[in-house]
DNA sequence: GTGAAAGCGCTAACAT
DNA sequence: ATGTTAGCGCTTTCAC
C-alpha cells in the first residue's frame, strides 16, 4: 500500500528518507555491491513506505540500454504471427526484455512516426516479421541496430533469420500429392513479392520436375491477396479450364480453404474429385471441414529461436541463421 | 546515407559539426523557438551528416513523458485482440505514442519482470484487454497510472473501459432464437470468473424469463474451457439428455463451432434439426460452414475508443466509459 | 536569435 | 560499507 498519491518517489527521496546516499539505494535495488544488514532494511523500509519504482527511462539512460525490443509486425490479425510473437516473447521475458510493437506495412517509410519514435535507440534490437521488400531501404538507414528476421530473410544480407526451409516444404507437400497419384497438380500462389510465396512455388517446380510432370501453365495461378476470398476466386478460373486440375496446391490455409469453398460450390468433393494441400496450419485449419492436410510451421519455435538470435547477438556474438522443421500434417483435404 | 559506421551520434556532436549550441539544434528539432534560416541550414547539415537521430531515452527523460503505452494482452493468439490492436493502434499512433506490449495472465503478478519493466514509467498508461480478476490487486498497487480498459471492465472502479453490452447482446441473440419459434434453447457458457461469461448468461435468463419460457437447468453448461474442444464435448452432453434442445447459445464462436461438430458427427443437422448461434464474429465464422450467426463486437472501434479514452486522461481529462453498438449477423447456423 | 547552464533520475567510478 | 560526483543525451529557463 503506497502513500504517494501524487508524484513519483525518485531515487533521492528514498535516500533522503532512508538517510543514506543515492549510491546506497542503487546498491541495495539492484545488489549490485554489498550493503549491511540494517542499512538494506533501511532503505528497503523506505522503498515501500514511498512506493518508490525505479524510473526505467533513466535507468536506461545511464546503463545505455533500455531493455526494449522492437517487433515488426505485418499484421497483428494475422494468427500466424500471433504464435510467433509468443514464442518471442517467451524468450525475451526471461532475459528481462521487452516488446514494443512497431506496427504496419505502410507505417514502415523513412519518416513514419513509428521509426522515428522507436530506432532512435529506444530499441536494443528488432525482430521482424515484416516481408524483405519493405525492410530493405529501412535496414541501410540503421547499420547500427542489431537486427534479426523471423519467418522472412533478406537476401544477401547479413541478417540472421530464423525460419524453415520453404522450398523444401513446397517439394514435400507436391510429393505428397504425386505420390497419392496425381499429376495434374494445380498451383495456387500469392503475390510473389513475398520470398516465401517465391520460394514455395519454386518447389513445386522442382517437386514436379523431379517427378517428370510438365507442368501446365494453366494450372498454375497467383492470387490476388492472401484473403480466402482470393482463393474462391482463383479457383473458380482453374475449374473454367478444358482440362481441370485433380489436385491443388496452395501456398497458404486461408487460399487453401477459399478454394475448397469454390470447389464444392461447384459440385465437387473434397478430397474424392479435388485434394487439396494448404501451408501454414492456421487454427482454422483444423476445424475447417474437411479438415485441412497442410504443412504446418513452428510457429513458437520460430519466434523463440530469432528472440535467441537477437540475444546472442546483443550479446556481442555473431549468430547464424537457424532453419527448423516444417511437418506434413495430413487430414482430410488431400 | 549516414558516415557512422560505429556508435551513434549526440546532440553535441551535432552541435560541434554545425558550429552551433546544442540548444540551437535542439530548437530546430523540436522547432520550439525560431531560428535563423542559415542557422537551421548548418545544423540540418550537420544532422544528415552524422546520421543523427534524437535519443528517445533521453528525450523522454526531460521531458517527463516516454510517448510509450502498455497494452496488456491475455493472448496473442487470439484472433479478437488482434483487432482491438489494430484499433488501439490506429489512433495512438496519430497522437505519437507506441505499444509496449505487456503478456500473458500469468505475467501479471506483482513481482513478475514485465510489470517492474513497465510499471516504472516506462509507460505513460496502460489499456488493458486483460480480465478484471486478473487485474484487481495490481490496480491498487499503481494508484498513479492513467489506465483503461477495453472490453472487459472492472466492477466498482473509476477505471473508465471501451466496451459493449454483453447482456443486451445476450438478450438480443437468444430473442432472435425465440423469434424463430424455438422454445427449448441451450445455453453453452465459459468460466463464469470471466465478466463477460457472466453477463452473457444473463442476458441468456433474461430473454428467456421475458419470453416465458421456463429454463431447463438441464440445458445449461459450462464448458471447461474456451477451446472448440470444450464446445464439443460440452455439446455431446447437451445431446444425452432425455430432451434434447432444438437451439443452442454459445458465448464465444469457438465454442459454437465446437459444438456444431458434434452436433454433425451425431447426425444432426445445422440449422435445421438444432439452431446455433455465437458469439464474437470471429474471422472463422464466416468461412466456417455452416456460416455462423453470431453476434459481432465492433472490434477495431472498441479498441479505437480505448485508446481514445486513454488519450483524453492523458490529456488531463476524466473520461467516461462507452459502450459500443454490437450487431446480430445472421449466416446460415441459425 | 543564440548560448550557457541547470536539471530529468539514474548508475558507476572514484574516494574515503 | 558508504558517500561524492561525473556523466548519460536531451529540453528548457535565463541571460545576452
């Protein structure tokens, strides 16, 4: 039960009301060097009786960091990311960090009120989650800032990433399909600004390749968001072809569920007459009827290892990139 | 592009460069007093130079305000917070104020890390999405701190929320049930420790005793938990009774969705032998099939006018709490 | 219009 | 074991 109803205690008035110096106080919150017994009672009584908290801003002043970590997120409504950041979370916690969140895509300019509140060494890190194409022009803005990407990486840099091995996890996920039989193997992909929808749709050309399947380019198609509704809709185009797909492949859930809606709007089942593979294993995926099969990422342990990257390299060290595994998890949909 | 390679330039560097006073560069940053067009010329110069950019920390400091507010999240991964972001966000950010992200329930206790990160004026308030009885003993611990509510409330506080009326809705859900001519209509709730739990029971008795119908103690669980999981398992129970419901309210959508599998794996048809409806509108319920009536929380408003609130008792105010619009969106469920 | 200097609340080196 | 003091990098009177 605190006295002060009004301002903050400082540091000075603790030792004040203690009767000790500045320097016993710091000494005692933070043990930083021995204090006696009666002292350390002292002030500790005097901390309470004032409700005294440390002031982390000048705390931070002083020691040169302030313990914040900058998370760059594309998309809080995204539930992808959503694991993500308690995997981060769960690791920073521990080392006595914290998250600020900095914010959308289009915030991410030069002169956005986000970076100019945030890099001006608020920060001791960032980890993004933000696609490599937003981030480049940022990232030779700040040589300083020990940066580090989850999920995303950026080409040809030297910033540690923390992710799977997409075009592996596109080839497992054709393969699957091929190996239950079909060949006409339709692709749904995304914007292909995104690495990931690049790199995903480079394994299905290797997976097909490898399989000795031409691929037709009918079959293949990009969607024009990531939104469910863009995948009702590029599926409705590959049903209008002469030659209609038996499987798909789609470089995300939510393109993935969109198309099994447009699918069975048009009479047809799935997986009897159309198999269906998504990526990601959002929540929804499980629930959807039929359920997804899909390959699902480590979302927690993606985010703990790029939190443990930024760790190590904050504390000095020069970490590498990790790549963890990606799962097939097979249900109903293929 | 910035010269430093190494440590970050100060305030005085600049100075130095510019031939000026830090006081005069401070004046062109912050435009506070005029200065001479050459004056402002060199010293913008300088800055370009040096890549320099203002040290929050220290700004802060002086200024006795760090423009960072704490947003205490019960979980990431749930889709409905991550709107409420999305709304916080949008209008701090206009004001110039950052998230700092504040965790899990388990987090909240006094002595965890994240609270002595924060608590200690780091941040200049804090909204909370977090649920009152987590709340209450930190509360009165920070007399001082602007804070806010969204969503949930705190029963008997001057703690000003953002929220909707969870009863009405209530009401308003199981009268659209009764409307439709049902009669022996279930009540599926979540841990009633929760407010929002409670209040949507209520008004679940309230429709039912203004309609005159007798409520069945039969018909009323309470799931183990928020999961879909718990929707089914609950759901199964419901349909061992003797007499069974022809309607089903589920306070959240998960649940509802939970339930309508089970209802389906028992040869039960949605709508048609047993309505549902949910609650919170969920991204899911709209692409789940069948497509769920639910009632709708205006979440990214509600966040909004937390924030807003937030902002008025930053600004010296006493905000009063507002309760938002929800709305029934009748799918297919029910 | 510009500079000098006093803090903001801490931590850490240096004394004692 | 404890106190004094010099910053940390900025903003803001107060002089000139």
């Amino acid at each position: 039960m605190s006295i002060n109803t009004s301002k903050a205690a400082s540091i000075s008035e603790v030792a004040a009301h203690a009767g000790v110096s500045i320097a016993t106080v710091s000494r005692v919150l933070n043990s930083t060097k021995p204090v006696n017994a009666d002292t350390r009672e002292r002030v500790e009584t005097a901390v309470a009786a004032l409700g005294y908290r440390t002031n982390a801003l000048a705390r931070s002043l002083t020691r040169g960091e302030s313990k914040l970590l900058l998370l760059l997120v594309p998309d809080f409504a995204n539930p992808f990311y959503s694991e993500i950041i308690k995997g981060v979370e769960s690791v920073i916690r521990k080392a006595g960090y914290s998250l600020v969140l900095g914010g959308a895509p289009d915030t991410l300019s030069r002169d956005s009120q986000a970076l100019d509140t945030l890099y001006n060494r608020l920060a001791d890190g960032v980890i993004s989650l933000a696609h490599y194409h937003d981030l480049q022009p940022l990232l030779r803005e700040m040589p300083g800032l020990p940066w580090v990407s989850c999920s995303e990486f950026i080409p040809d840099s030297d910033v540690p990433h923390a992710s799977i091995d997409h075009q592996q996890a596109a080839v497992d996920a054709v393969q699957y399909l091929i190996n239950r039989g079909h060949e006409r193997i339709a692709l749904l992909s995304a914007d292909e600004n995104y690495l990931w929808a690049r790199q995903r749709h480079l394994g299905y050309e290797v997976a097909m390749q490898r399989a000795g399947i031409a691929i037709d380019p009918q079959l293949v198609r990009i969607a024009r968001g990531t939104d469910y509704v863009f995948g009702m809709e590029a599926a409705g185009a590959l049903l209008a072809q002469k030659n209609a797909p038996t499987a798909l492949f789609a470089v995300s859930d939510t393109l993935a569920i969109g198309a099994i809606k447009a699918f069975r709007r048009a009479g047809l089942r799935v997986p009897e007459d159309i198999a269906v593979v998504g990526f990601d294993n959002v929540p929804l995926s499980q629930v959807f009827e039929p359920a997804l099969t899909t390959i699902a990422q480590p979302m927690h342990e993606l985010g703990a290892a790029a939190a443990q990257l930024l760790l190590e390299r904050l504390a000095g060290g020069t970490p590498t990139s990790r790549t963890l595994q990606h799962t097939l998890v097979v249900r109903e949909s293929a």
